[in-house]
C-alpha cells in the first residue's frame, strides 16, 4: 500500500505544478508579454477563473500527504517551517494583488498590484524548485527523523547545508525558467494580437535557458547523488520518464516554429510530468533523503501509515479524487476559448 500512495501522491504534486504552474508562469511574465493596463488586465482575465481551482490540488495534495505518510509530514514540515511561512507569505501576497487590482483603484494601486503579483510569483517557482532540490540532495536527518536547516549557510550541498545552496538555487532557476515558458504558452492559447505575439518570442527566447539549464541539473543532480541511478539500473522501464520529458522540451519548440498553440502548451505539460515523474522514480523507495546517515532517510515503508488505515482511505481518496478531476474538466470546459475583457471577472476594470 505504501507504494500505491507514493505513487498518488506524486501523481497529484504532479498535477498542481501543471495546472498551477502556468498561472504562476503567467504571473512571472505579466509585466513583459502586457504592456498597457487593458493588456495585463486581459492576462489576468486568462488565469482568474481556474488559478483558485488550481490551488485545490496542493490542499488536497497535502491532505493525502498527511493521511498517507504521516511521518514524512511531521518531519518536512517541522524541519522547513521557515521557507513554508515564506511560500504561505507569498500566496497571500499573490492571491491578494489579483483580488485587489480590481478593487482598489487610483493611479498607483494597479501598477503595485501588479508587480507584487509578478514578484511573488517568480519567488514561488524559485522556492517551489529550491525545495524539490532539497529532496533530491537529501536533508540532515538525524536517527529520530528531525532536522532543521537555515535558509542559508555557505552555500555548498553538503556538510552543514541551508535550505538554498548553490544546487538548490540551480533546480529554482530550472523551475521559473519552465514554468515562465509554460506561462507564455498559456498566455498565447488564450489571447490574441500584440500579447500572443509577445508571449511566442518570450517563450521561444526562454525556452533556450530550459534546454541548457535541463541539461546541467541532470547532470548536477546525478553527479551530487549518484545513488539516483539505482533506480533506472534496477527497473530499466523508467527511462520512459527522462525520454517524455526530452520529447516534450523538443516537441514545444517544434510547435512553437508553427505558432501552433495548443499543441506547444501540450508539450510543456509532457515536459513538466516527464521531469517530475523522472525525480519520483529515481528517489524511490526514499521520500526524503538523509545527507547524514543514509539510514536515517525516510522510505516509504517507514514514513507510510499503518496498512489497514491506508486501504480503507483509498475508497474515500478515489470518492474525492473523482469529484476532484470532474470540477476540474468542468472548469476548463466551461472557460475554454480565447479570453476577453467583454465580461465582470477578475482583471475587470475598476
């Protein structure tokens, strides 16, 4: 049971940072791809009815995380407390300047609004990759299962390392690079004129940074934990991850040359999963890493709840994944198509 739960949990991190992901991107690049007030107004109006819904996903993901692999959360959370006030600080200030721009009005508010709405957008991917870079380098646990580590120490990763590092601040730079061109893509798919035109040349400018940063945390993260090829040498299957991932980085500038929209976002999905379902499978059986003592890392079987408790909430998990995964295709249906500012909605005009 515990690899089942591993392998949702992953599943459903997966699913937040494609969805999530392209309105965070989209935030990170309002102020270059919109340049008058109609124009961010109208990137807004692009994410405001499904960024909220997004969210759902990383509540319900900590909800499972929680249930499944109790362990595992008291650990992380207690070790991480202060970049998790930061990442919660940030939400807020994310969720409040698009909530505000259009209620609060003047001269000034729209412009501040949007670039707190910028700003902390592109510290959300950075501290969302730099806190995947911990896992992948491992954390001091010690034999009980706790740790705690500073923001920052010397900047190395390993010996007495901090939350940021030079590795870890790496894997943030891969994360806003991709979802900034993940962001550009949505914003294409769902405008059109001068802003479509701008988010194509963004994208296909940055999609160059993806590519080259892609290539040397590969080979950063192999050469820092060369145990992560243990995975793909006992179950060669999983190289089907890595490949998905390389196809959907090529795939998205192949259809970026044709200005073909849709299937460019696409492509950034496979691209987005491919990487992620390659760093799960490769942990795998360890959740959270040790840098200390490999023994003292967390597994799955050690980290997971008991099995009894695991199967019967595996009813109810499917119960609210299925009313889950239907709101969301409804939202996406129902707000399918280009956006306008024709209709009240967020990004309207005070």
């Amino acid at each position: 049971m515990g690899t089942v739960w591993y392998c949702l949990v992953a599943w459903m991190l997966t699913v937040y940072v494609v969805l999530d992901g392209f309105d965070f991107g989209a935030g990170i690049v309002h102020l270059w791809v919109a340049r008058s007030d109609a124009e961010r107004r109208l990137v807004l109006r692009s994410i405001g009815p499904v960024w909220d819904g997004n969210e759902v996903w990383l509540v319900a993901a900590g909800g499972t995380l929680y249930f499944a692999f109790p362990l595992l959360y008291a650990s992380s959370f207690s070790g991480f407390y202060l970049p998790l006030m930061m990442v919660l600080w940030l939400l807020i200030l994310r969720g409040v300047s698009v909530e505000f721009r259009s209620h609060v009005g003047g001269p000034i508010w729209p412009d501040f609004w949007d670039v707190v709405f910028s700003f902390s957008s592109l510290l959300l991917a950075v501290f969302y990759g730099a806190a995947l870079g911990n896992v992948v380098r491992g954390v001091p646990l010690d034999a009980n299962g706790r740790f705690f580590e500073p923001l920052w120490t010397n900047f190395l990763p390993h010996g007495d390392t901090g939350i940021l590092d030079w590795y870890t601040v790496l894997v943030g730079l891969v994360a806003l690079a991709a979802l900034a061109v993940h962001g550009c893509l949505w914003v294409a798919l769902k405008t059109d004129g001068p802003i479509r035109e701008r988010a194509h040349k963004l994208a296909a400018r940055a999609w160059w940074g993806v590519a080259i940063l892609t290539g040397v945390i590969t080979a950063a993260s192999f050469r820092l934990r060369p145990q992560l090829w243990d995975s793909f040498h006992a179950r060669s299957w999983g190289f089907i991850f890595p490949v998905a991932a390389l196809a959907g980085l090529f795939a998205v500038r192949w259809f970026l040359r044709r200005e073909a929209d849709s299937g460019a976002f696409l492509a950034s999905c496979v691209y987005l999963v491919g990487m992620l379902t390659s760093v799960a499978f490769s942990l795998f059986p360890y959740m959270l890493p040790a840098s200390t003592n490999p023994n003292f890392g967390l597994t799955v079987q050690s980290a997971k709840a008991q099995d009894h408790g695991l199967r019967i909430g595996l009813v109810w998990w499917t119960i609210g994944m299925a009313l889950a995964v239907t709101y969301t295709v409804h939202l996406y249906r129902r707000f399918a198509g280009k956006t306008t500012l024709e209709e009240e909605g967020y990004g309207h005009g005070s």
